[in-house]
C-alpha cells in the first residue's frame, strides 16, 4: 500500500452502512447467492475502508434477531490500518 492509497483510505474511513462501490457488490453478491439456497435478509453491514461484516438471517427467524448495531473504529497507521468493526446483536429464542 502505497501513501496515496493510505491518504484516501483515511479520507473515506467511515463511508456509511455499506459503504464503498465494493462494499455494495459484496452485499448484492452475497445475497443472491443466498437468495438461491434459502430465504435470507440482510440485518444489518458495516463498513471500514477495506473491511466489511455483515449480518444475514433467515426470514422465518427474523422476529427472534434484535438489538442490532453496528460500529467502526479507525485505527493504526494513517487511520486506515488495524481497523475495527463490530456487529452486534441479540437473538432471543
């Protein structure tokens, strides 16, 4: 990784829900792969320059998936290195 790459990496750390355009492929990716397989929602994704989470839960256990939030913290060199991001969530049977 060069300077360049850190500097707007820095830039555009936190970059909402989502995301970046890859972050976006990522989720439509993923989801219709799951699409396919079984009935899945998307609860909830986050997204630090280049590391993405996200939570997927089958529709018929959706009503027991709660308390949803997610965070980032940037971190490490030029605040793009060492990221962190967390998913939360309850499920309550």
């Amino acid at each position: 990784m060069g300077a360049g790459f850190l500097a707007m990496s820095a830039a555009k750390e936190i970059v909402g829900l989502e995301g970046s355009a890859m972050g976006q492929w990522w989720v439509e990716t993923i989801g219709k792969a799951l699409e396919d397989r079984k009935a899945f929602e998307r609860m909830g994704s986050r997204q630090l320059a280049r590391l993405l989470i996200s939570l997927w839960v089958r529709k018929n256990l959706r009503k027991h998936v709660g308390d949803i939030d997610a965070e980032a913290v940037p971190c490490g060199f030029g605040r793009a290195i060492g990221n962190k991001v967390c998913l939360n969530f309850s499920f309550i049977i």
